[in-house]
C-alpha cells in the first residue's frame, strides 16, 4: 500500500474544500498515508473574461490536473464530475464518485422573492446554456446575461446589483456555508440539472492499483451508476459541457433509478423531454431509451 498520497485540485475556495472532503475521507481509512493536496491552475482559471461556452474548448477546468495526473506529479485528482468531459485522456479514470449532495440548482435574488418576482427583463447571470435555454423556458421576458468568476464573486454581483438574480448549483452553495443566500430552489421539473451535477469524481492514472485501493473506499454504487447514465446520455448526444442538456438520474427503489432529461433551444422556445426507468445494473438500457425518447421529441434539432 502506498504510504504518500498527492491530490490535485483547482485553486478555488470551493474546489479546495472538495479536495479536503476527499483527503480527510482517505485519512480516516489509511491513517498512515501522508497524503497532500497540490493546487493546479486551469485554463478555465486563467481566462475569466470570456464564458465558459465562448472558450470553444472542452476540459477547461479539468484538463491541466490530467496532465499532472499522467505526468506522476499528482496521484489522484479530485474534480466536480460536471465539469470533467465524458471523453477522458487515454490514462486516466474515474476510480471512484462519492455520496452525490443535493444535485438541484438555485436563484439568488437581492431584491426578489424568487423567479415570478423578478421585474420584467430582469438580468440572470449564468454562463451555462443548459440553465439559460430553461430559465427562458420558464420566463421568457428574462434578460439572461453571461458570467464568470466563483461563487463568492457572483454572489457578490447579485449584492452589488450588476444582476438582478445568478444561479448557482446547490451543492456549492452548501459545501461552502453559503446556503443562507438561497432565494429559490428549482425542482427537477422546473429545471434539470447538469450531467453528474452535485456529485465529485476521484481520477486516477490506469492502472495504479494502490491507489485504485485507496480510492475504492470513497465509492458510493448508486452514485457512480445514476451520474455514470447521466454522463453516457450526454455522449450519445455528442455534446460536452456546451450542450443545453439536464439530466438527473435518481435512485427509486431496490435495485431500481429513473432517469429524466430535457434538451433545449437557446432561446427555451422549444424543448425535447424524455422518461426512462430501469435496473441499477442495466444502466445502458435505460440510458438507449431515454436516447430514443429524445431523439422521438424532436431533441436531433435542437442541438
């Protein structure tokens, strides 16, 4: 068994307290590992001008830590799952996906009580065309304008009133004590969230048993099999972290998880759902019919 462990993370307050869950779930199952946490600058942190779906590249948060990972510079990288492409770096896998938090998205307004009480017009940041096609979808009188920046700095905005409203991932919000600042909760059925949103995924270089080992302790199943369908879904489209897609895959009973998606237009006019159920252990079945449902409302025109 190893006895030094490296995890590599971004920088972000956010990402630093995520690598420390991590590390301090490793320490109380190997307590004679030294493991250290390594911060990696991403080119999604270098550029924070531009959004995210402007950068015309996948990867932008996740691509760099690979790259230490492959070069032995780091043993494990720790990242927030919907950030990570679906097509990995040959190398390089997911060992292990963790207890997944609330997956939902929120509002945070300063001077409203939630989405029907914003004014007419009112200006929303996100960088995310997922949130943007289903926030117009639900008004689509809103005037849904880019942002960057973490998650103290848009809360910020939101305060400053350079936007009358921002949407930021629960799961954020709670792992860093923020969760006061919630105006609103979307429900599934409002909006779906991102591929794997909520969930952390730990990489691994192929074929590092010893820290395949490790990091075996971190897994929880359902997680792995729900995100892991959410993620596939998402590769059967063809799409990475640009494409308007929510999905949420969620346990439902024994042995048993549904999975729910929608596909968007831009502008929310229009959108392709789809519903499918199955076993834990037959995630592609259930994966090829909600494909199919999509495709069949009309989803191949949207993306």
């Amino acid at each position: 068994m190893t006895r030094r462990l490296v995890i590599g993370t971004r920088g972000s307050r956010l990402a630093l307290i995520q690598a420390r869950m991590v590390s301090e779930a490793l320490a109380a199952s190997f307590p004679d590992v030294e493991i250290t946490i390594r911060e990696i600058t991403t080119s999604g942190d270098r550029d924070r001008s531009r959004a995210i779906s402007a950068m015309g590249e996948t990867g932008v948060f996740t691509r760099e830590i690979e790259r230490a990972l492959l070069a032995g510079e780091i043993d494990l990288a720790v990242h927030s799952l919907k950030d990570l492409p679906v097509e990995q770096p040959e190398g390089v896998v997911i060992a292990a996906t963790p207890t997944r938090a609330d997956a939902r998205d929120t509002l945070i307004c300063a001077r409203a009580s939630g989405l029907a009480g914003l004014p007419e017009g009112a200006k929303v940041g996100t960088s995310s065309p997922r949130r943007s096609a289903q926030l117009l979808r639900l008004r689509a009188d809103l005037d849904v304008q880019p942002i960057r920046g973490n998650v103290d700095t848009r809360l910020a905005k939101v305060a400053d009133g350079d936007y009358d409203a921002v949407v930021v991932a629960k799961a954020a919000l709670d792992r860093l004590g923020c969760t006061d600042a919630i105006t609103e909760i979307f429900e599934p059925d409002a909006m779906l969230p991102a591929p794997g949103q909520g969930a952390l995924a730990a990489e691994i270089r192929d074929g590092d048993l010893d820290v395949a080992r490790c990091a075996s302790t971190l897994n929880d199943t359902v997680t792995f099999v729900t995100t892991g369908a959410e993620r596939a879904l998402l590769a059967r489209l063809g799409g990475g972290c640009h494409l308007p897609l929510g999905a949420l895959a969620q346990a439902t009973g024994e042995g048993s998880f549904r999975l729910q998606a929608v596909v968007a237009a831009a502008d929310g006019s229009r959108a392709a759902h789809a519903k499918a159920q199955g076993a834990l252990e037959n995630p592609s079945s259930v994966v090829d019919t909600c494909y199919q449902a999509l495709l069949d409302t009309g989803a191949a025109e949207l993306i």
